[in-house]
C-alpha cells in the first residue's frame, strides 16, 4: 500500500514505514497527519482524488528537525566594486511514516 500525498508544495510518494524529508512542520507531541491526499494504491484497487481522496489520511512521527545544504547567492557588477554574499540553509522536518488510514 502507498499513497501520493502534498505538502509543503510539493508531492511525496509514501509508504508505511518510509522517512522522508519535508518542508518545516509545526506538530504537537511528535505526531503529523497529512490530509491532502492526491492518490491511493491498496494493492488491489487504485483511488485518483478529484483533487483529493476523502476520508484518507496519512500519519507521521515526527523524528527530528534538520537542515539542507547551504546554498550561496553571490551578486558581482564588473569593475564597480560591487559584490554581495548570502548563503541560506533550509530547515527541514524529517518525518517516519506510521499508518496510511482509510475511512
């Protein structure tokens, strides 16, 4: 069983047992639920949502937060000594997939 789910503005295929990395979660006692269900896979029958699948859920355990790679934005204008550095980390949440609910 897997399913297709979106957050964060972007689309993850999960599957019971499976840690992905997403974009910084907000959630209470370690515990996330990813409502926005795109597709669902049982093994014997297929659900496309029209946007979404209802009454499907996809629950997480929260494992820990963490960064990406840095990333540098350098600005330079040629023989004006003009010359900027910036570098950003995205945070990321890193997050174990525990059950795949349907109603």
């Amino acid at each position: 069983m897997y399913a297709i789910i979106k957050t964060g503005g972007k689309q993850y295929r999960v599957a019971k047992g499976d840690v992905i990395e997403v974009e910084l979660l907000s959630a209470e006692n370690n515990l996330v639920a990813f409502d926005q269900v795109l597709f669902l896979n049982d093994g014997s029958k297929i659900e496309v949502g029209k946007p979404t699948v209802t009454g499907c859920q996809v629950k997480g355990e929260l494992l820990e937060n963490t960064l990406g790679p840095k990333v540098i934005a350098f600005k330079y204008k040629r023989r004006k000594n003009y010359r900027r550095k910036v570098g950003h980390r995205q945070k990321y949440a890193k997050v174990k997939i525990t059950d795949i609910v349907v109603k």
